[in-house]
C-alpha cells in the first residue's frame, strides 16, 4: 500500500463523510417515497454510496476488506 500524507488522510476522511451522509439520506428517501420506481432508484443510490464507502474505507485499512 503507498503510504498516505496526511492530507490524505483528511480528504478521505471528509470523502467518507459525504459518502455515509449520502447513503443514509437515499435510504430515507427510499422509505418514505410512495412511488416503488423511486424509491427502488433511491435504494439502488444508497447502495451506490455504500460500496464506494466501503472502498474508499478499505484504502485506510491497507486494502483489507
């Protein structure tokens, strides 16, 4: 694994913010919108976000999944 700056780190760090925060706002969406097509979009969204999470949070653990 290369070695991560500390300004790295940072901009993981704030990426994996925005990546949770987007996750968990699709999943809202994807229970309380009435139209299935929607909400199935917005679930689809939400799992999107998830595994770039999870990516991304790999990268801190050395590539470890």
């Amino acid at each position: 694994m290369t070695n991560l700056t500390a300004k790295d780190l940072d901009v993981l760090s704030h990426i994996l913010t925005g990546e949770e925060m987007a996750c968990k706002k699709a999943r809202i969406y994807a229970n309380t919108l009435t139209d299935v097509a929607l909400a199935q979009e917005m679930d689809r969204i939400a799992c999107a976000h998830a595994e770039r999470f999870s990516a991304l949070f790999a990268i801190l653990n050395g590539g470890k999944k």
